[in-house]
C-alpha cells in the first residue's frame, strides 16, 4: 500500500536549472498544461462525452538582470529569443521527504522585457515561455 504524505513544499525546498546550472536569482516559476476539449453532442440537450485536442504548455520564470544577463551571453547570437533549453525543477525537501522532479523539454523564451522604477534595488525580469512537453515526477 503507498505511503501517503501531507507534506507540502515550500520555496526554500525549490530548485531550477536551465542549461544545466542552477539558478541563484529566481524569483518566481510557473507552468500549466492545458488541453482543448469540446462536449460531443448528438442526440437529446446532454452531451455525449468529452472529446480531447492537441495540447499546449506554457509558463514563466522571474529572476534577476544578473541571472537575465548570463542567459543572454550563452544565448546564440545574445539574442535569449533564440535560446533552446531544457528546465528541471526539483522539489527537495530539508526534513528528508519525497523529491518531486519535473522536466520541461524543448522550452524557449517568448519575449524579453526589461524596466525599472525609482526606489527599485534590482531588476526583476519576467521571461514567459512556451515548451513542448513537461516529463512530471522524474
């Protein structure tokens, strides 16, 4: 029988390697999956079932100009649009509990924008991305 954990993870249990090196300067993460899916509808006002189309994934990372600027000097050209990459993001717990390990393959940066305000202390630059698959609890 699985042993059941109610566990939960905070940010300090987080890592996140792009390109193999992990990142210091992050901020935030985020990722979704998400599938079309229509009723099929024939005969009578209750659908049928659920039908399922293609899939599609997406998300955005957070981090510092520093962190910004190492990915632009590795990028091809120093143009991070055009930057291929694979992002793990592990979930290890201090106390010893279970690491969750989920890979997004093929991902790309999206857009690149930087700004800052007065009063501001560093710069945070959201990057979104796209990516082709996510490989969850590796």
């Amino acid at each position: 029988m699985p042993t059941f954990s109610s566990k939960q993870y905070s940010w300090p249990d987080l890592s996140i390697s792009i390109g193999g090196r992990i990142l210091e300067g992050i901020t935030e993460v985020e990722y979704t999956v998400k599938q079309d899916k229509e009723f099929l509808r024939g005969r009578g006002a209750k659908p049928h079932s659920l039908t399922k189309g293609n899939k599609s994934y997406e998300g955005k990372i957070s981090i510092w100009q520093s962190e910004y600027e190492a990915l632009v000097q590795d990028s091809p050209n120093k143009d991070i649009l055009d930057l291929e990459f694979d992002i793990i993001i592990s979930y290890a717990p201090n106390d010893g509990g279970q690491t969750v390990t989920d890979v997004l393959s093929g991902a790309q940066f999206t857009e690149a924008k930087k700004g800052m305000k007065q009063g501001d202390k560093n710069m945070i630059i959201e990057l979104p991305i796209m990516f082709l698959d996510v490989k969850p609890q590796q």
